[in-house]
C-alpha cells in the first residue's frame, strides 16, 4: 500500500514540475536549478501531506479532549502561517538558496584537503545490507543532536532571545512546531549541515516515514490533554511530555530555565540519560513568564521583528551590563 | 538503471517489461558505464562517494572504490585515464585508469556536468553547466587548455568520429556543434526545448538527443546532423540505451519515475515501466 501511495505521490510530482515549474525555470534561463527544484516540489508535496495529516488528526484531538480552552483562537493564526510557509517550503528554499553555496564551498575546500564524509553504514558495514536499519539509526543519531542543540538554545542567551519566540505562545496547538525565528532556522540548518559532513544525510528512500516523524512533532505540540503514560513517557515524546517543556512552571528549582526539562523532540531517553526527564502527570500552561501582549499575540512579521529585538538586547547587554537586555535571557537565579 | 533519488538499482526485464528487483546501492547513483573490457559495470555514486563496480555477467558486487563525489564519469579512449566531474562541488577528478589512483584534481567553475574525450584520448571535455560554458583539459598535466562559453546550461556532450564535439544546450532548444581545438561554435542544429544528452546507434548513422523540456527525442543523421525525425518522451527524458537488436530506445523518465521504451520503426511508446524515484543512468544489455 506504502508503494501505491508514494507511486501516486511521485505522479503528481511530475506533473506539477513538468507543467508548472520546469517551463518557468526554461524561460527565466534558471535549468542549473532543475534538479533541486524538483526536489523542492517533492518537499512541498511532503510538508502539505504533513501538515493535512496533522490537521485531521490531531484538530479532532484538540476539540475533544483539550488541556486549556481559550474563547479567543486569533494567536494560533500566526502559527498556522508559520507552518505553511515552513512546511510548504517558502523558509527551508530561501535558507538553501542562501546557506548551500556555503555548504559547497567548505564541502569543496575539504575535498581538496582529502577529507571525504563517511556515512554510518560505512562505519558499521552490517548495517550497509538493511537500509532501512541504516535509516533509523540515522533518524536517533540525528534526535540525539537535536536533543543537544535544544539544550544549547535554552542555555546560551543570545540562543534564547530567539529561541523564546517558539516559547511565548500561551496557545500552544498542533501548528506550533515550526514557530521559530528564521535565524534560529538558519543555526538549525547549519547544525544538520555539520553533521551531514560528518555522517552524510540519511538514505532517501523512506520520504513517507519521515511524515511519520513529523506528525510526531505535531502531536507533541497538540494541545490535548493526553499522554503516553510512565513507562511511554521514556519512549516517545507526547503531548504531555513537551507541554511540561512549553510550560511557565517548569522554570522552577530543579528544572531552571538553563538547566530545563523534557528537551527531546522525538526520544526521551535521552532526557534520562542526561538528567532532565521530568514526568509529570499535570498539563500546565504553556509561555515564556516575562513575555505577554503584543510581542506574543503578533502577525508573523512583527514576531520576527521582536526576534531581532530580542537578540539585540541580549547583545547590547553583553557589551554593557548595566542594560536590562532581554529580561527572559538573564540565566535564571 | 539507477533511481538517484531513491538510492536504489533496478533490475529491469527486457522481455518483459516489468521490474525484476531494485535494491539499495549506496547513496546518490547517478550514472554508470561499462569498463574498458566490458567485463565490469562501474556505478558513480555520488553520495557516498565511491564508484561500485559489478560483474556484467553475473550481476554480482566485485568491488567499491573509494571516490570523493563522482557524478557523470568515464574512460579515455586510450585507456590510460578514468574521469569523474563532481557536479555539486564544481570539481574534476582525473583517475589513473587502472589503480583508480588520483592524478589531478581540479575546480571547475561551476557545476561540471558530463564529459567528453577527444579521440586520442589526451584531452578531456566537460560541460559547466552553472557558468554556460565548455572546459577542455590536457589529461597528462591536468591543465586547462581552453574555456568557452556555449549556452545556458550545458549538458549532454559527445565526440563524433570527425572529433567535433556535440554540446546539449539545457537552458536552449538546440545542440552545437564544437571544434574540439579551441572550442568554437561550428554550427546550431536545433532540437528542442532542453536539449539534454546524446546517444549514437551501434552503426554511427543514427544520433539520438533527449529534449528534457520538449519532452522528445529528436533523431538525427550523424552524417550531416540534419533531423529526421522526433520521437515522443514525456516526463523528462534524460539518459538513453539501445535494445541489444537495435528496435528500441530505452529511456529514463527523471520526473516520472519510469522507463518509456519507445519502437523506433514506429515511432511508439512500447511500453512505460515504472521504477524508482528520479531515473537517471541507463544499461541495457
């Protein structure tokens, strides 16, 4: 069934590139780029279905079972734009147009050094015969890194000035995943493009498993009052588990907003391994407590801006002390 | 033939026309070329960097060589150098031919794409497609002896028996034809839209090129490079291989992840084939 779907998926591809996209890169004499905007419109097809998915399922969720009910929706808006233009792939095309060149060039300098990346099926041969085994060792080796740049996003100051704009929504929904400042995406981009120049990217033929991996993502951010349980909670990250994450209440002793809680994005194990599982059995709400009004219910754009803002106070007031800077950046006491 | 995006080989049958098996072959297979005794099939993958060389005859993995990045590749006619382009980190790699040893190593500003060699095997020629333009290299030393622009986004080249160059102009509706000397434009033949690679005929009469846009295959005499005639391929036909009798071009569909098999006498789709993702490098045997 797996093979029906992505043959049907692979068509329409085709068929909107050779209709729609392929013509249009002819005329504007841009045919270098064919290739890669094929892909792009296999990512885009991927990221509606995603996003289709996540709506069907998890929106059902939300209105049965909520785990905070607001009467005024408007802020989620701006997360239903931030997913789109995430997922659909406006944002992850203009950081490839602008980060990939870079990447060739340090890529192209290594060559020339003699370095040449090893993927994990090299490194570990039994795995080379099971493509599949390879995949998810990739998708851990890839969770586990994620798992440490999270850490680093909350504990460095410059990271959280921007990475608090993720954490000021007081109305975290299924959209919330892709809420980010773009230079927060950027430091994400650069962090898999290190390491895909170490262990290379994971093998291309499971594009609807990734889905699976997405829609995880989008679960853990439904606001639903739902969980996976104790022994589930070291498993799989669940609504549950990443509320306690958003929550105002987790910047308490021990859970600190730099020490923090509940990091992983997809396995809580490591939360376990590293000392920052926090099972809880409440559903608190979510927000970052120094951050309300206009510079967390805003549009998309003004939301970027105070990105910028933010960060520019974090950096004023390294250069000067006695400036108050981003209140949400001091290290927690 | 290889699926690129699916990191997969397909086993196609002939007679049947129908997938027999596609397995897992490395990351990013893109093109693949018989070694200079036929005896082996050389797999560039581009991905995880090595070239996979498989016995022709029973189908089975001899060896993996170590190659940083190899995209499109080939032989010197005299046997003395293996050449892989590396279209993604604008570079060309120049191989002793039997150790597979590097010699040279050179940038190639930008995106060197498919490769040509002058006939007594001492110069190679290879499109670069982001600068529009054709590189010429003295194998021996590894210097540039020329550069040229020819047209946007050159793609597919060959050498005729005469030693002029044919040129496939991507981001154009024609081919040109190259003075391997110094690389001057001899003459336009037009095609059509995306004019993207080249395939000769067993007998050197009948000339094939894949018009990747126009989604044809424009047939010519190889003789006078006159057309003769157009064939049918939707779904961006990219590289192209003879049934062993000659009555059918096999072709790769990249945006519809499938193999047309076109009857030449008739000029018809014979069959469509669906394989992997992103077809790309084609052998029929």
């Amino acid at each position: 069934m797996f093979d029906a779907i992505q043959r049907v998926i692979e068509q329409i591809q085709g068929t909107i590139f050779e209709t729609a996209i392929e013509p249009v890169l002819f005329r504007l004499g841009l045919m270098d780029w064919s290739e890669d905007a094929f892909d792009g419109v296999e990512f885009a097809l991927y990221g509606a279905i995603a996003v289709a998915l996540a709506y069907l399922l998890f929106r059902p969720l939300e209105l049965w079972h909520p785990a905070e009910r607001w009467d005024d929706r408007r802020a989620v808006r701006t997360d239903v734009v931030y997913t789109l233009i995430h997922r659909i792939g406006v944002v992850p095309a203009i950081l490839f147009l602008v980060l990939a060149p870079i990447g060739v060039m340090i890529d192209s300098y290594l060559r020339f050094q003699g370095y040449i990346p090893r993927d994990i099926e090299k490194l570990v041969t039994p795995l080379f015969d099971h493509p599949f085994a390879t995949f998810l060792v990739y998708m851990v080796v890839l969770d586990f890194a994620e798992y440490w740049r999270h850490r680093l996003q909350h504990r460095l100051p410059w990271w959280w000035a921007l990475h608090s704009l993720h954490h000021d929504q007081r109305q975290m929904t299924l959209w919330s995943d892709d809420r980010n400042h773009i230079l927060d995406d950027v430091l994400a981009m650069v962090w898999t493009g290190t390491i895909a120049m170490l262990i290379d990217v994971p093998p291309g033929e499971y594009p609807l498993v990734l889905i699976g991996f997405r829609l995880i993502e989008s679960l853990a951010h439904t606001n639903v009052r739902f969980g996976f349980g104790g022994l589930g909670s070291t498993l799989l990250v669940g609504p549950r588990y990443h509320r306690v994450h958003h929550s105002i209440e987790h910047a308490q002793p021990p859970f600190d907003r730099t020490r923090g809680c509940n990091f992983a994005v997809i396995l809580p194990i490591w939360d376990v391994v590293f000392g920052t599982w926090r099972p809880s059995a409440e559903f608190p709400q979510t927000g970052v407590a120094a951050l309300t009004g206009q510079a967390v219910r805003c549009g998309y754009l003004a939301h970027q801006l105070e990105g910028f803002r933010r960060l520019g106070a974090v950096l004023v007031h390294f250069l000067d002390r006695r400036r108050p800077g981003f209140v949400a950046a001091l290290p927690a006491e | 033939m290889l699926n690129s995006d699916d990191d997969t080989l397909s086993v196609v049958s002939s007679d049947g026309y129908h997938e027999v098996s596609r397995v897992h072959i490395g990351r990013g297979p893109h093109h693949l070329i018989a070694s200079l005794d036929g005896r082996t099939l050389i797999v560039a993958m581009s991905g995880s960097n090595e070239l996979v060389l498989i016995d022709r005859t029973t189908g089975v993995e001899s060896q993996r060589v170590e190659a940083s990045d190899p995209y499109q590749i080939g032989f010197s006619p005299d046997g003395k150098w293996f050449v892989a382009a590396s279209i993604r980190l604008d570079r060309i790699d120049i191989y002793d031919a039997k150790t597979f040893q590097l010699v040279h190593r050179l940038p190639a500003a930008t995106m060197p794409s498919h490769i040509a060699f002058a006939r007594d095997g001492s110069i190679v020629f290879v499109t670069l497609q982001g600068t529009g333009s054709l590189i010429a290299i003295d194998l021996a030393t590894g210097k540039d002896l020329w550069t040229v622009p020819v047209g946007p986004s050159p793609a597919g080249i060959i050498t005729l028996p005469s030693g002029t160059l044919l040129v496939g102009i991507m981001g154009s509706d024609h081919i040109d034809a190259v003075d391997p000397r110094d690389g001057s434009i001899i003459r336009k033949i037009q095609t059509g839209n995306g004019a993207h690679n080249f395939l000769v005929s067993p007998d050197g009469k009948t000339l094939y090129v894949t018009n990747r846009v126009a989604g044809t295959i424009s047939v010519l005499d190889a003789d006078n490079l006159q057309v003769t005639g157009t064939l049918t391929a939707p779904g961006g036909p990219d590289d192209m291989a003879l049934s062993p009798d000659g009555r059918e071009l096999w072709v790769t569909g990249r945006w519809h992840a499938a193999i047309d098999v076109i009857e030449l006498a008739s000029g018809a789709l014979k069959a469509t084939i669906p394989v992997g993702r992103s077809p790309h490098g084609i052998f029929v045997y």
